[in-house]
C-alpha cells in the first residue's frame, strides 16, 4: 500500500490495471448473455469460453516478444490504444451485423485482444521491477493483484445490472468497454518520461541466459515429485474451469426456472468464486500452513465433486457456496503450489520455468473443455458433468492409493 501512494508511476500502471480488468468483466458477460440468447446457445457459449481460453495457452509467444520488444512501455500503451479501437470496431457488429456475423466475428477480435492483454501483462513485469524496490516488490504486488481481483469481482456483481440497465445493449457495453482502455492508455501516457527513463537503466544491463526452454522442460520432467504435482494441478484446473463452462450452459438451460434472470445468476457465482479465489490467496498460511499440497489438491476434487452435483439442484444458493468453496480452496492451494515451485528452481531459470509450467497448465484447460464441450454438444452436458465427475474421482481415488502405499 505504502508502493501505491508515494510512487507516482507504480500507481498509475496499477489503476489502468484496474480499470481495465473492470471493463473486461462487464464485456465477458455481456457476450456470454447474447451467446445465450442465440438458437443455438450451447454451441454459442462453447465457442465463447473456448476463444476466452485460448489466448492463455499462446501466453509463451506473448513472453517471447516481450523479451524481444525494445521500447516495452510505448508497446504496452499501443496494445491499450489497439484494444480501445479493437472494442469500438466490436460495437459496430453488434449494431449493424447479423446474429451469426456478431457471434463469430466478436470472438474473433475479442480472442486478438485477449492476445494482446497477455502481451500487456508480460510488458508489466519489467515496467514494475524498474519502477519498484525490491524490498517492496512482494507486498506491491500482493496489494496490486489482491485489489485487481476486486475490480473483476465488482464487474462481474454488477455486469449483470449494468446490463439491464443498458437494456442488453451490447453496442454500449462494447464502447464502454472501448473507453475503459483508452482512458488507460492516456493514463498510462501521463508518467511515459518517467517509466521509460527508470526503465533505460536496466535495458542495458540485461545479459544473455543460458538456460533454454528444452533444457529446463527436462529438468522438470526429471524432477518426479514436481512433475506429478504439475499432471495434478493441470487436471484439477482442468476440471474447475470445465465445471465454470458446464455451469453457464447448465443455468442457461434452467429456462422454466431462471428465465431472463440468467445474467444475475452468472454473475452473481462468478462473483462469489472470485471472493473465494482472493479470500484463498489471503488466509493460506493462517488455514493450510501445515497442510500438504497433495492433501490440498485431494480435498478440492472432492469439493469440485460436491460443486457439479449442485449444478442439478438447480439451487443457486448451494450453486454458489459449493463454487465458492471450490475457488477458495484452489486460491489457497495455487500460493503453495507457486511457492514449492519458487523454492525449487534456480533463480536464473525462474522465467523460463514459470512460462513452461503455466504453459503446461493453461494448455490442460482447453483441451478438457473440447472433449467435455464435444460430449456435451453430441450427447448431452448432462453426460459431460457426469464424465468431469468420474475425472475428478479417478484421480482422487488414485491419489489416495498411492498414499496408503506409500504410509505402507
């Protein structure tokens, strides 16, 4: 906090930040609630989850042009000036195309403007080693990702408002959507002297490494308790953003129950899972100090169990609490898992371990969702829920074996 109010610069980038992820929020479920409208929704709101995922597992290709980006400042305020037209170009589809053009062409350019938020984020971590102390980098980003997530909270409680307020008109949501970026960028311009000056001091001092994407790729392979982690972690977050796409197509066909009400309730349990996902993040060492990551890891594939048995109650009380138990439980056992990795990688190789792992991770996401959506689409998400359920218990089941094995 203390980061955020005498440093100028450190400021500034955080608030765009905010602003930005706040707009975002509101723009997600503003096209996720017109895919729901459309004939066809269950196909629509596939698609829609799909191209929102697939900009992540391209995020390796955003670190790599980072790193060969020169002036890193200037392109992140271009990538916030390209996002603003990008999102003004998407309010005119809504008003002038038809259904089908809307649905496709959205996601076309909401998935290149997802690419360039990862390109964004990655400029992020050399603007804010340049512009903070190190003594001070922990508890900056600590108050910086903990408020970030709070704007995605505030977003997703009131998109659903804001959205009848506008009386589901999207081309106002695209537009405002467009402003929050522009407003961003002509943030960002107002501290471009001093950022780029702080940042031309460690430009040059930057050094060639040695360490190479195959070879630490094996060095993770070989090291087997971090690999069975990684296998874990990538199915349960697998299964946890299945469950959150099973969960929209799931409240979307409660038509008799939900009606037009279906927006509110989305966002009302996406709001509740973000709360869950900070409240994680924050209590982890008073909760789950002395608690293992794979008991951890057991408990939330139980709870992801509980949580998809709710989605039939068709009870958006017990919806809401299981999914805010699932995110809180993966909140608190995300910090541990990034810590073991912190401590048990060499710090020259930290990037390039970090930008594998999360690859890894990211690309279990989409791939599961295929399958499950491809069940869903030619059967029935009824079948899907139940397939990411017997998922989750094999892999718990498997889990507890091996411990008894190992106690043994």
């Amino acid at each position: 906090m203390g980061t955020f109010i005498k440093n100028k610069a450190f400021r500034v980038i955080t608030i765009s930040d905010w602003i930005s992820v706040f707009g975002d929020s509101i723009f997600f479920l503003a096209f996720l609630d017109f895919a729901a409208s459309l004939d066809n929704r269950e196909f629509a709101i596939t698609l829609v989850t799909i191209g929102e995922t697939i900009p992540n597992v391209l995020s390796v290709f955003a670190g790599f042009l980072c790193d060969r980006t020169k002036n890193k400042y200037l392109a992140d305020i271009g990538c916030a000036i390209i996002r603003a037209g990008m999102y003004l170009l998407v309010g005119f589809l809504f008003y002038q195309a038809n259904a089908q053009v809307i649905l496709y062409g959205v996601i076309i350019l909401n998935f290149v403007s997802d690419f360039l938020g990862n390109y964004s984020d990655c400029l992020r971590f050399p603007e804010i080693y340049a512009l903070v102390e190190d003594n001070e980098f922990e508890s900056s980003n600590g108050f910086s990702s903990g408020i970030y997530y709070s704007f995605s909270v505030v977003g997703k409680l009131l998109g659903g408002i804001i959205l009848v307020v506008l009386s589901h008109n999207y081309t106002k949501v695209a537009i405002a959507n467009s402003i929050t970026f522009l407003i961003c960028g002509l943030l960002m311009l107002l501290v471009f002297s001093d950022v780029s000056k702080k940042m031309s001091t460690y430009e040059p001092e930057k050094q060639e490494n040695s360490n190479t994407i195959f070879g630490e790729l094996k060095k993770i392979c070989n090291n087997r308790y971090l690999f069975i982690m990684l296998i874990r972690f990538a199915i349960l977050n697998a299964v946890i953003e299945s469950s959150n796409y099973i969960m929209y197509i799931q409240v979307a066909n409660y038509n008799e129950k939900f009606g037009s009400k279906y927006i509110i309730y989305v966002s009302i349990i996406e709001g509740v899972s973000i709360i869950g996902l900070i409240l994680g993040n924050i209590l982890v060492d008073r909760i789950f100090k002395n608690v293992s990551i794979i008991e951890l890891s057991n408990t939330v594939f139980f709870i992801v169990i509980i949580g998809l048995i709710m989605l039939y109650s068709k009870k958006i009380l017990l919806i809401g609490v299981s999914f805010f138990m699932i995110f809180f439980l993966q909140g608190s056992l995300s910090i541990k898992f990034t810590s073991y990795i912190y401590s048990n990688q060499d710090y020259e190789a930290l990037g390039i371990s970090a930008g594998i792992i999360n690859t890894m991770l990211t690309i279990s996401i989409p791939t599961l969702w295929i399958v499950i959506s491809s069940i869903g689409n030619f059967f029935s998400f009824d079948i899907a829920l139940v397939t990411v359920c017997l998922l989750c218990l094999l892999t718990l089941l498997l889990s507890l074996s091996k411990s008894r094995r190992s106690i043994k």
